[in-house]
C-alpha cells in the first residue's frame, strides 16, 4: 500500500502520491530579492488558485553550478532562506529549495518543506542520507547520467534513515 505525504495548500489537503492530480513546482531560479520573490509566488499562486492546482514555491537560495564563476549565486544564504519562511508565512505554500551538502540539507530543512537534490548531484550517497536525516520530503531530480532504473537506488539511500518522504 502506498505511503501518503502530504501538503497542505489553499486550505486542502493534498497527497503527493496521488497520480492522477497535477501539482506544480515553481519559482525563479534563486532568489534576487525579497520584492521580487514574493511578487512571483503571489502570482504563481493566484494562478495555480484559479486552475485549481496545488502549488509549493520553489527557489535556490543559492546556485552553486554556474558555468562562470563570475555568475550571479546568492543574495546571502541566510537572506534567503528567511525569505523562503516569508513566502511561506505570508503567501501561505509550501516551499521547496536545493540543497548541494550534506550541512546544507540541515540548515536548510529548518526553513524549507521540501528539499530538492539537483540533477548532477543526484548519485551523491552522502548528500542523499543527509537530506533524509532531515525528515522533510526529499524530490530527488533524475540526472541524465542515471537510467529511470537507477532511480530506486537514490531512493534507497534516502530510505536507509527511515525517511521515507520522496
């Protein structure tokens, strides 16, 4: 029998397993600004609303994979992740943030309900025990290196804490 895990979002309650309903994922790829940031999740969520969609927030509080090292990352991590609480708090949705270590995953579960593994880090053993110590819900993103098979080994490594939210 499939576990349940679930969100609550617009005063419903929503089973992420249930795969005959849509739910949406979005936000801007990290957070630039408090402004701006709340700006996009009140406008994602007042259409998400309108179509009837569950919806949970998600933006990096910081980009470590950028081609040039010269690229825009972060506004500051802390900055971010209380943002993410704000858009939380104020807009009411979940939010969902990368992590890319495994002292990221702890730091960042006290302010996200849902932590991502990107793509390329997405075989990382350590990382992926780490993200599941946390006990929050765990999307792991299939790196293009891994065939669909391969996935249950990630999820493996995430159940090896007894975290079974993924």
């Amino acid at each position: 029998m499939p576990r349940k895990i679930e969100i609550v979002s617009y005063g419903k309650t929503f089973d992420l397993l249930n795969n005959k309903k849509l739910f949406l994922i979005s936000g801007p790829c990290v957070i630039e600004s408090q402004k701006q940031t709340l700006e996009i999740a009140k406008r994602i969520k007042e259409i998400a609303q309108k179509l009837e969609i569950p919806f949970i927030f998600k933006a990096s509080y910081k980009k470590a994979n950028r081609t040039s090292g010269e690229s825009f990352r972060s506004i500051g991590v802390q900055n971010s992740l209380e943002i993410l609480v704000e858009v939380r708090e104020k807009v009411k949705v979940p939010v969902l943030t990368d992590v890319h270590s495994e002292i990221e995953a702890a730091i960042a579960a006290d302010y996200a309900d849902v932590l991502q593994i990107p793509a390329f880090l997405s075989r990382q053993t350590e990382l992926l025990e780490a993200a599941g110590e946390t006990g929050r819900i765990i999307n792991i993103k299939k790196g293009q290196f891994l065939s669909p098979e391969d996935m249950k080994y990630q999820i493996q490594k995430v159940e090896s804490t007894g975290n079974k939210k993924y």
